[in-house]
C-alpha cells in the first residue's frame, strides 16, 4: 500500500465509513485480519463463544427461536457443542418468508434493520432483514476477502453485476463522487446484454480504471465475450473475484485468458454474506469461521470430510433478524486439511465438480455437463432439480423436480435447447420426481 492510499483510508474513507455510521467496519476488518492466523482451536472456541451468545440472544428476543427450542424441551444451556445445535431444525426460504416477523428481535425496530430480498432463481423470495453492526461486521469480512486477491479496503475496484437490485441506479454527482472518490467502488449493471449498456460498461471501466473486478460470473462472460468480438481494450487489472454463483472451470479459463490475471473464487449469498473465499493458493476456500457456523449434512446428519453435503449456515453476526442453520440450497464439501497460507480458517469446496461430465455428439465431440446445465436452465421456464441421462448420442431422460412443477413450456423449452446443443434430431423422455 502506498503512503497517499494509507493516508487517504485514515481520512478521507474512515470520515465517510463514520457519516454512513459504518466505521466500525474498519475495526471488524484489523480483528479479521488478525484472527485469520490463529490456531483452528482458537477459532473454533471464538466460534462456540460467537454461537452460545446468538442462542441464548435468539431464544430470548425472537418469537420463532422461543417458541420451536420450548416444543423441543430445549433451552441455550442445553445445548452444549456444536453437534447439539443438530437438535434445532433446518431453516429453509419458506420459514423466514411465512413467519417473518417471528425472526426480528424484539431489542431492534423493524424500520432500522436493513430490509433485502434473498437469492434464488427458483421459488418465492423471501424479505430478510440484517442488523446495522451485522452489516458492518460483513463489510470488513469482505474486504478480509478481498485482502487475499491483493486489494485493500480503498483500492479501486468494479462489481459487474447482473441483477438491477443491488444498483444505485440514480448516479447523481454526489452519488457518483462518493462512490468513485471515496468508496473506490463502482457497480455496472451487465444484466442486460445489449450493445449500448456494454458499450458504456467497457468505456466507463476505462475512465474509472479499477485494479480489482467482483463479479457474478456469468455477468462477467457476457461482458467479456462482447470486449473479445469488438477487440475493445480494459484497464489492467491485478485480480477478479467471482462471487454470487458458481464459477465453472470454462469460465475461469476464459476469464484469466481474457484478462491476464488471477481468479478467486468466493462462495456467500445474499442472506448470510461472505461465507468463504479461496486464499492465494486458491486451493480450496476458507470459511469465515469468526462470522459464520457452517455445516455440511445428508438428512441432518454431518458428512465426511471431502463428501458433498447441503449447506447449513448460521450468520454470527446478525442479531437483528437471527438466521440459525440456514439452508441455501447449494451443495458444499468440507475439507479437512491446512493451507500452506498459514490462516487456521477450515476450508470447503464447492461441488461444481460434480457437474463435470459430458455429454456426447454422434460425431464424437463432447459438450462439458455444466454448459449443459446452464444452457437448459439460465433462461426458459424454472425448474427445481434436473439431471440428464444419455442413452445413445440422440435419446435422453431428462429427470425433473416436481416442485415448481414442469409443464409443456418446460418440455419444449428443453427439448429446443437439446436439440441446439446436441446438434441433431434428440428424443427425450421426461420423467417427473420427487427428488434426485
Ligand atoms: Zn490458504
């Protein structure tokens, strides 16, 4: 870090951080750094200190937590280890959207807790909410991130989003100026693929000119594949960060080509934050055990390590609206090894690799699994679950969730894509289940 970057984060930045009431993030930021290097043991114990404070905090100010620990006989006192938090329920999207006020403590009013809505491209969206110190906790934890791709809290960087909610889309001087000037951080909307936004994407990116992207990747590839056709020029960038979906390998291949610099892969979601992140050895991810408790399980039960589980998340940090064993409906394996980094934080992968298999053309070339899915589920109906069989190169069953439930859109949209993809005459039989 330069002399004028040091002075401009303790005047100009920490100034602005205390009008928005979000200095405290900085402090969060100096402790993250500091707890990165302790002893597994250390964390997990500063893990166990973080989650007993939220139970008995959740037990007693929130509706839902008194109510499901009383109908289980339990209590905070009972709970004693970490397998005991196994006794309370999953949480899933449907809870937190049906009996949302339940979760908002009773210490904080509503109208102060930040309000957002969480990911998912299938299904209902449900309206959560973060306390404001949450915030800040998840703000220095993502700059923590942020730190192992080499960029530091004012360093310059763009977020190539593809979604308008997360936009500030009235870019007034003073927004601008703030964002730009102090916040060193610009968010582009690359949802929409036409010429004119990626035109002014590309252009803007040059006057603003960022050393760090973060980006959602499929935002990225669209933006990109526009930048390779045109042969546009990009300002030099020292490092990207891929967050808010998977980051497949092609993608990662064609980005560094592209880009000429490192990918860092980031795992977190919009309701529980920054989950985990690959270090410089980007060898698998480590989790942010001070902010967040994370499990992998099979029907409630712990997988073995280097075994695919569902992802459970219990946020540490947000007090306001308590989001204990939270399920994202992503698939994660959790890894039982050290980093030559030297951070004691546990490491997980995430179970993209699963999707790795081909599918095969008669004339013998092979389309990877994951372009596959996303070609079948990006646009077009949504659809829950699906895998893909091959029979022969041109006969398929296509197996699908019943929940949202398939219909002839589905069929046809599919069944188009197939054909594209397959480059020949395909026949699918679809089956309907219950689960994969
Ligand atoms: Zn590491």
């Amino acid at each position: 870090m330069s002399l004028s970057e040091k002075i401009f984060r303790n005047t100009a930045f920490r100034l602005l951080l205390m009008r928005e009431n979000q200095v405290s993030a900085l402090d969060h930021f100096s402790f993250l750094m500091k707890s990165q290097y302790w002893e597994k043991q250390q964390l997990l114990d500063f893990q166990w200190t973080c989650l007993k404070k939220l139970l008995v905090h959740a037990y007693n100010h929130t509706e839902y937590y008194k109510l499901i620990m009383n109908e289980r006989g339990l209590t905070p006192d009972s709970l004693k280890s970490f397998d005991d938090l196994r006794k309370l329920p999953v949480l899933t999207r449907e809870i937190t959207h049906e009996r949302k006020d339940q979760f908002i403590a009773d210490k904080f009013e509503k109208s102060k807790l930040q309000k957002f809505s969480s990911g998912g491209t299938t299904g209902q969206r449900a309206e959560l909410f973060r306390d404001k110190e949450s915030f800040n906790i998840k703000s220095g934890a993502s700059w923590r991130n942020e730190s192992w791709m080499g960029r530091m809290p004012s360093d310059k960087m763009a977020l190539i989003w593809p979604a308008a909610m997360d936009i500030d889309k009235s870019e007034s001087f003073k927004t601008r100026f703030k964002y730009r000037k102090l916040m060193r951080a610009v968010v582009y909307n690359a949802g929409s693929l036409n010429e004119a936004s990626l035109s002014y994407i590309q252009k803007d990116l040059l006057d603003f000119n960022p050393n760090f992207l973060k980006v959602f990747p499929t935002a990225l590839y669209g933006f990109l594949e526009y930048i390779v056709a045109n042969k546009l020029p990009l300002p030099k960038l020292k490092a990207v960060m891929a967050t808010g979906e998977p980051l497949y390998e092609y993608q990662k291949i064609f980005f560094e080509e592209t880009l000429q610099c490192p990918v860092y892969d980031m795992y977190g979601s919009r309701e529980v934050g920054n989950t985990a992140s690959e270090c410089q050895n980007r060898d698998g991810m480590h989790i942010a055990m001070e902010t967040s408790y994370v499990e992998f399980v099979d029907k409630n039960k712990p997988v073995e390590f280097g075994t695919e589980g569902e992802i459970l998340v219990t946020d540490l940090t947000n007090y306001g609206f308590p989001l204990l064993r939270y399920a994202i409906n992503d698939y994660g394996i959790p890894l039982d090894r050290s980093c030559s980094c030297g951070r004691g934080l546990m490491m997980m992968d995430n179970a993209v690799g699963r999707l790795m298999d081909f599918v095969y053309r008669a004339d013998g070339s092979k389309i990877l699994g994951h372009v596959l899915a996303i070609s079948l589920t990006l646009e077009g109906p949504p659809v829950g679950q699906m895998q893909v069989v091959q029979n022969s190169f041109t006969n398929f069953i296509i197996r699908i969730t019943d929940d949202p439930a398939p219909n002839q859109d589905t069929y046809d949209y599919i069944t188009a894509e197939m054909k594209k993809l397959v480059a020949g005459d395909v026949t699918i039989d679809f089956e309907i289940v219950k689960q994969i």
